[in-house]
C-alpha cells in the first residue's frame, strides 16, 4: 500500500509539472477584462505575506499601472523577454545586467521593477485562467486515477491469493503425479518417433509400389506417389537414413521417367488411346506434358529413319556382310528388281503404322485438353501448334525416304503389271499424305513422273520388240470372236468411261479451268484406288477412318487384284473419269447397249490384237500417268505406224511394176518417221520374212498370198476403227494443247486404204502377164485407114486373166472377207496403166487406130465392170482422155501437155512418145511440145493414185516392155 501511495504521489507531482509548463509557454492570451482590483485581489490571496512598499514605490507603481493599463493584456505577455521562457536561463542576473548596464539609474530600477510586477500579474491572471479551464479535465483524470489504483488493489489481491494456493499445491502434490506427467510426454515422444519410422518404412517400399503401378500402366499414380515421397522426405531430412533415400527416390524418379519415354516411343508404332492418356496425365503432374511432346516428335523421325533401313536389310542379299553398314541409298541400289514392289509394300505399311499413330495422337490432343480452357497460356496451345508442324514434318521426312528409293531402286527393269502395281502403290501413298496433312507430295510427283517416263521408254521399246516377235511368227490368218475392244483385259477397267466418252459433244468440251487434266497438272499423277470392294459409301470415308495401325491401305498383296481393283468404288472422279465396274451380265448388257457396232465380227491377227492389246495398258498408263499423256499416246502412234510398216515392208515391195506413184504424202511421212525414230531402237529389226516370201508370197495358186495380205491389211484397219473409239477419252486426257495431233493423226482415215494400194498392186502386177500384153499391143497395126468392128486378141488375152483372177477370188472369199472393192480398183489400176502404157508404145496411129483402141478398151472395161459389178470412172477417164488426145487442136493439145506438167498423171515417156506419134509430120510443133515439155517435165510413172490427183512425189522413171520384162 506504501508502495501505491509513493505511485499516486509522484503522479501527482508530474501532473502538477505540466500545469506548471504550460504557464511558462509563450502564447498570446487574450483580454479577459479583469479589473485592477481583481489582480490585487489576486495578487493578496496568492503573496499574504507580502508588506507594502514604499511610498516612492506605490507612486511608481501606481503611474506604472496607469500606463500599462493603457496596454492589453495580449501586449504585455507578448512583451516579457524570452529568456524567461527557456529552463536553462537566469533571469535575475538578465534583469541586473539590463539595468545596471549603463550604471545605477534609480527611475530605470523603480520602472523596470513596476514592469515586472505588472508582467507577473498578467501572467498570473493568465495561468489561473488557464487552471480554471483545465479543472474539469483535471477532475476527470483525477476520478480516472482512483479508478486505476481500485483495480491494481484487486489485482494484488488475485496475484497474493494464487501465490498462496500454488505454494498449497506445491505442498501437497506427490511424486507419483509428477511420474504420470513425464510418461505422459514419453508417450508423446514414442509415438512421434513410431510415425517417423512408419514414414521412414513407407519411403523404402515406395520403389515397390511404382513399379507395380508402372506395370499397371497406372504412370500418373506412380508419378503421384514419387512426388509425395519426395515431400515427405524433405521433413525428415535431419535423418542419414532418410537423406540416402532421397538420394534413391531421386534415381527411381529418372528411371521412371526412363520408362515413360520409353513407353512413349512405343505410341509410335502401336498407338493406345487408355494408355497414351496415362501417360499424358503422368507427364502433367511431373510438369514435363511440353518436353514429352518433344520427345515424342523426335521418336517418330527416328521410328521413320530406323525403320526404313530395318526394311531394307530384311529385303537385301543374305550374303552381305553384317558388319558393313550401307547408306540407304545403297541398299536400295543392291536391291534385285523382283523384291523392289515387296519391299515398297512393305516400306509404305511401316510409313502408315507411323502416320497412322500420329493422326490418332492428334485426334487424342483434339478431344482431350490437358489444363482446360481457363488456363492462361495453355500448353495445349503449345501442343496443338507443334503437333500441326510436325505433321508436315513426318510426311516431308516420309516423302524423303519414298523418292530416294524411287529414284535409286531400278524401276526400268520392272515388269508392266508390277509397274502398275508400284503405281498404285504411289498413288494411295499420296493420297494418304493429303489426308495426312494436306500437302500434295509434288516431289513424290515429280520424281515418279521422271521415273515413269524412263520406264515407259524402256517399256515402249520392248513392246515393240515384241510386236516383232509376233510378226515373226504371224501366220496372217484371222482371229475367231473378235468384235471390240472392250473383250480385252486391257480394257476392262475403261468400259464405263468409254460410255461416258463416247458423245463427241461432251468428251471434246473444255475442261474447267480447275480441272487438274486441262492444265496438265501432275498432282493427279494416277487415279485414286481403294480397297473396298466396290462399297461406294464406305469408300467415301478417308483412309484414316477405314484403317488403323493393324490394317493399312496397302495390304492388297502381289497379286491380279491389286491390278483390277475398282477405281474409286463407285465415287466419280470429274478429273480422271473413272468408274467402278460392275458384274459381269451388267457389263455384257452396258456394252451391247452403248456399242450396237460391236455384234459385227472383226478381222484381225494375232499381232494387230497384240498392238491392241499394248494400246490398252498404254491407256491405263495414260490414265495413271496425267503428266506423260502426250508422250504415251504418242507411242500408242507409234505401234500403229510400226504395224503399217511393217506390212509394207512384208506385203508390199513386191510389185513388178513401180509403185512409187501409189504412195500419198501422209503414208510417205509415216513410213519414214517410224524408219528414222522406231526402227534404230529395235535390235530385232530387220525380220526374217524369208519363208513367207518364198512360199505364200510367190504361188500363184494363192493368188501370190493374197489372202495373208487381206488379213493383214484389215487388221490394220480394224486395229484403227477401234483406236478411234478412244479418239474422246484420249482427248480428255491429254492437255488442250496436245489435242490436235491426235486429231490430225485420225483424220487421215484413208491410212490403210493408201497402204493397201502397192500391197494388193504386188498381185494384181501378177495376175496380169504384163510383158505378154505389151508384146501382143505391139504388134497390132494402128496405122489402118478403116474402122476395124473386131477388138483385138490381146483384150480377150487381158480378159482371160481378169476372168481367172476372178474365179481364184471366189475360193479366198471362203476363207476371209475380200474387201473387193479395193482389190478390183487395183486391178483395173493395173489393168488401164497397161493399156495406156501399151498405147504410149505405139510410133504411128491413124484414125482407124484410134477408134481400135476405144473397142479395145471398152471391151476391156465393159467385161472388168461386169465380173467385178463396179464401176471405175477415174480410170475409164484416164484412158479416155490418152486416147482421145489424138483429136485435140494443137492449141488445145498444147494446154493440155501445159497441165500435164503440173501433174504425174502420165510419165514424160508417155506424154513423149503421145508428142511424136501425132505430130509425126509436124517436126515443128513436136519440136516445141517437147521442149515445153522438156522444160517443165513431170518425171511421171505408170501408176498415181487418181486421175486427177495433185502431185505427190518424183517419178523414178517409165514403165516399158523391156523394164517390166527384167522386173519379171
């Protein structure tokens, strides 16, 4: 309580103080209004010890106050020096120094004192001022404080009897309590050691249990439970034991994410969608989903780069060492040509295992998001980018790989079906890239169109190679039940566009500008091929929808049903014009119904229907292969012009009258293009004809082979009238540009009736005794001066002949189709260039000789017309118009030799002796007709193609008794 009351005391005191302090502070107080009398009052109640001064003093103080009344009290506390307002000052010794500063000056000591006193008592009046307002705060603080010390005595008095009930409890408790209490906290200690241990145990068999999640497959639990291992690890690290395991779940860690790397690479050829989602959720937690996909990008370029070398070596010589190690361009090199398709096969099933996993890893990524949508820069954007990249990535490498093979493996030496087979291959290689990413693979078309136009050369070769093979062993005799092309194989896959084509009005429109075949563009380097059978709708899915990693576009095998598989399954394709095909009766039935000429038989031989034959797999070449279609229906060109020349030179250099007048300006440029282009590459050329020139081709009883040479000539235009069916579709494959040599190629329909001029011409030479006629002509007098009504014996010599001629026609009829028509205009060909030679030979003629010769010819004519039942007005015309010459004016006779030499109508022997023998008496005008036709002479020969017809090339000279003779 003493203790308190000292408190309370020192309180008081510093309370006290600041009151104190604040009357020393130098403030401006206002006036109050007190009177003088109150400060005296004052002034008595606080100084009642104080006696009165002196008289002197009273007056000073009393003018004083009269004067400092005159001031305020603001004035006067604003005049008190500030030395009485700092602690440290002394204002006695202030106050002395100020006014004994100049000496002792009384009025000065009496004013200053009177000054000071008035200084005091505003002061004072202002403090008590000051006292009074303060005093209910005072009170306030005072009531506060009794209030405080109540509180701190109740508080001692709480803090006393506590001290005395725990020296009670410190007496009376016993030992035993005190045990129960330190058990207690060892029981607490043991059971935090137990869970430190369990948790010690816990992290021992951790490498157990992920091992037996990793076996699962379960990488996201696993992941989980390493990274709470490594947690709980953290908080015992103060252990040795602990810190080695540690060390240990850190390399269970590394070897874990080991073995998802190593799972992961194998996503890459055996994709699984459950465990592929494990996997990414693993990656998740241990926060590495950007790295994994990095990774697994960069193990399908080494899947791809791996493989194709495991490929090769499994299709390569056993032979070769195992330690050397070729490049991959070398073991494509090394490959023999009857394992190249296998292994592309084979190479194209592995690209797809892979393609196939990435397309289904990027549906998975399209379907599952990893951190949802609400994230902030989402890895899956990442994800998704380097995804879309590595697409064309994967297929540039893919493609990479697929064109070096192309291009180093020996595709020349490729037979046509595995060419074919290797073509389509390409193709659904091709189509599965655009599937892929949307690429077109113009490398794959540009390295397969240069391959494809070394094998075709090579292939175009060796089919007229065997062409030849056939014309060696052709027997010429026609085919039974041929009556069009669709009956080939060749053509079977082309029966329905043929139909689609066959309106000249709609295969000849242009092609929209879109259309990949007007512009010759190789992006449609072969048609698109399925694997279907024939579903239509199913074939309208892509390859990534119908197959997975197991099955594969290019499981279709080595055998015909890679060849004849549909194309498109029944989905048009507006570029390529391809169809499915149908059954069997469908077809049957489509093709009588389109190709009403088709029931007609048609001649051929076994070589004009293996030229057919060629021409329909170089259409389905022309078809695969858009970019090299010109140079494709080029050689199907080609191989007609070769059969052509090659019956002329068989059946058609025989003749023993000259024959060059027979050729017309086309036929001449064809048989020589193939003589400068196609026969250097033939090492078979020239044949051996020698058996058939000397058997068939010179009896007599076969009409010296006539019936080989119909079949041969028919079948060459029975070949023509069915290439002319492809004449639209050919024209829709080949580019705008190239359309017109086609064309112009097919317009000179008169191809094998030109040719079929000097064939038969080497019979009908034959037929006739040409040396015995002229013998015969020459001795009949023409210089009689009458009119003979007898023809003469060497007509009815030439009329014997024609009539045996006629008869041994009968008997080849029975065995092939005559084309009399063509025969007998080469007999009358023959017949009147005879008559007009033998008349040429004539030296002198009168008028009774001239009207011989018309008996004679028109008994010749009259009987030709009437065994054979035709008429042949141009080589009547050119008779008559010899004969009648004789009669012209020698102006008129003079324009005539004018418009000979414009014309090789006649030979200039003929025209020549035609001169002398009219103007025999007339040695002027037959010495100017021959200089003017001397001067622009037409080196003519016996025989032209039409009486009226422009001239074609240089005579080699007339055709006379004696030159026939020797020919004989």
């Amino acid at each position: 309580m003493q203790n308190s009351k000292a408190k309370m005391d020192e309180f008081k005191s510093k309370f006290m103080d600041l009151l104190h302090k604040q009357t020393n502070r130098q403030m401006k107080i206002p006036a109050m209004g007190f009177s003088d009398y109150f400060i005296q009052t004052v002034t008595a109640d606080t100084s009642p010890s104080q006696e009165p001064d002196t008289t002197d003093g009273e007056t000073a103080a009393a003018g004083d106050t009269q004067s400092n009344a005159q001031k305020s009290d603001q004035e006067i506390l604003e005049g008190i020096d500030q030395c009485y307002y700092s602690p440290d000052s002394n204002p006695q010794l202030y106050e002395l120094k100020k006014v004994l500063n100049d000496g002792i000056d009384n009025e000065l000591i009496e004013v200053t004192i009177a000054q000071l006193r008035t200084q005091q008592k505003v002061l004072t009046k202002q403090v008590l001022q000051n006292i009074l307002e303060q005093r209910n705060a005072c009170s306030t603080e005072f009531a506060s404080i009794n209030e405080t010390q109540k509180r701190l005595e109740e508080s001692l008095w709480t803090c006393q009897k506590a001290r005395s009930y725990l020296n009670f409890a410190r007496t009376n408790l016993t030992t035993t309590s005190l045990e129960i209490l330190a058990s207690y906290r060892k029981r607490e200690v043991l059971k935090e050691v137990l869970d430190t241990l369990v948790a010690i145990k816990t992290l021992r068999t951790t490498d157990v249990e992920v091992q037996k999640l990793l076996a699962d497959h379960n990488y996201s639990a696993a992941i989980g439970l390493l990274l709470q291992c490594k947690s709980s690890a953290e908080a015992y690290m103060q252990f040795n034991c602990v810190q080695s395991l540690s060390k240990k779940l850190q390399e269970t860690m590394l070897l874990m994410e080991f073995q998802l790397d190593t799972v992961l690479n194998e996503m890459v050829l055996s994709f699984d969608a459950r465990k592929y989602a494990k996997l990414q959720e693993a990656y998740k937690l241990a926060n590495k989903s950007l790295m994994a996909m990095d990774q697994l990008h960069i193990n399908y370029i080494s899947a791809i780069h791996s493989s194709v070398n495991s490929v090769l070596r499994g299709y390569s010589d056993p032979c070769q060492d195992d330690q050397a190690k070729p490049l991959y361009e070398q073991l494509c090199e090394q490959l023999a040509v009857e394992k190249l398709l296998p292994c592309l096969i084979s190479l194209c099933k592995t690209f797809w295992t892979i393609l196939a996993s990435y397309y289904q890893v990027v549906m998975w990524h399209n379907n599952y998001k990893l951190y949802g949508h609400d994230v902030e820069d989402s890895p899956d954007v990442y994800i998704q980018q380097k995804l879309k990249k590595g697409q064309s990535r994967v297929w540039n490498d893919i493609l990479t790989k697929v064109c070096l093979f192309l291009q180093s493996a020996k595709l020349k030496a490729l037979k046509y079906d595995q060419f074919i087979q290797l073509l389509s291959v390409v193709q659904r290689l091709k189509k599965v890239g655009l599937e892929f990413c949307g690429e077109q693979s113009d490398k794959l078309i540009e390295t397969m169109q240069h391959q494809s136009e070394e094998f075709f050369r090579t292939y175009h070769i060796s089919c007229v190679e065997e062409i030849c093979l056939f014309l060696d062993n052709e027997s010429w005799t026609p085919v039974d039940s041929f009556s069009h092309i669709l009956q080939l194989p060749e053509f079977r896959t082309v029966r329905h566009t043929l139909r689609r084509h066959k309106s000249p009005t709609t295969a000849l429109l242009p092609s929209s500008n879109n259309s990949p075949i007007s512009n010759n563009n190789c992006d449609e380097l072969v048609s698109v091929h399925s694997q279907d059978g024939g579903s239509s709708i199913y074939g309208s899915y892509g390859y990534f929808l119908r197959f997975s990693e197991k099955s594969s576009p290019f499981d279709g095998g080595l055998d015909a049903a890679m060849l004849e598989e549909d194309i498109l399954s029944g989905i048009v394709d507006e570029a390529s014009c391809y169809f499915s095909e149908e059954s069997d009766d469908e077809q049957k039935s489509l093709q009588s119904k389109e190709f009403d000429d088709a029931s007609n038989q048609l001649l051929v031989n076994n070589t004009a229907l293996n030229v057919l034959r060629c021409i329909g797999r170089y259409l389905q070449m022309c078809k695969l292969l858009h970019c090299i279609s010109p140079k494709i229906v080029s050689c199907m060109l080609e191989l007609i012009d070769f059969y052509v020349y090659a019956v002329h030179e068989i059946f058609g250099k025989d003749a023993l009258v000259a024959t060059d007048n027979l050729y017309t300006r086309s036929l001449e440029m064809r048989l020589q293009t193939v003589e400068t282009n196609v026969l250097p590459q033939i090492k078979l050329w020239p044949l051996n004809f020698s058996s058939l020139a000397n058997n068939e081709l010179v009896n007599p009883d076969t009409l010296y082979g006539l019936s080989q040479r119909i079949v041969a000539v028919e079948a060459g235009r029975s070949m023509l009238q069915q290439f002319q069916i492809l004449q639209h579709y050919l024209n829709h494959l080949l580019p705008v540009s190239e359309r017109p040599i086609l064309s112009s190629y097919l317009e000179y329909s008169d191809y094998m009736l030109d040719l079929a001029k000097p064939v038969y011409t080497c019979v009908t030479s034959r037929v006739i005794d040409l040396s015995a006629i002229l013998s015969q002509m020459a001795k009949v007098k023409w210089d009689v001066n009458h009119v003979i009504h007898q023809h003469s014996s060497y007509s009815d010599v030439l009329n014997r002949n024609i009539q045996s001629f006629a008869m041994c026609l009968e008997e080849i009829a029975k065995e092939v189709p005559v084309p009399s028509k063509h025969v007998w205009n080469s007999m009358a060909h023959v017949a009147t260039h005879l008559l007009v030679e033998g008349f040429s030979n004539v030296k002198k003629c009168s008028a009774g000789g001239r009207a011989l010769m018309q008996l004679d010819f028109a008994n010749f004519m009259s009987f030709l017309e009437l065994i054979s039942n035709q008429k042949y007005p141009q080589h009547r015309s050119y008779v008559d118009v010899f004969i009648k010459t004789y009669y012209f004016a020698p102006e008129q006779f003079e324009q005539w030799i004018e418009q000979q030499r414009q014309s090789d109508e006649y030979s200039a022997k003929q025209l020549t002796s035609l001169i002398q023998c009219i103007f025999i008496n007339d040695k002027r005008t037959r010495h100017r007709l021959l200089q003017l036709l001397d001067g622009g002479s037409v080196n003519g020969l016996i025989m032209s193609t039409t009486p009226t017809s422009t001239p074609q090339k240089n005579n080699t000279g007339p055709v006379s008794s004696s030159n026939l003779s020797s020919v004989i």
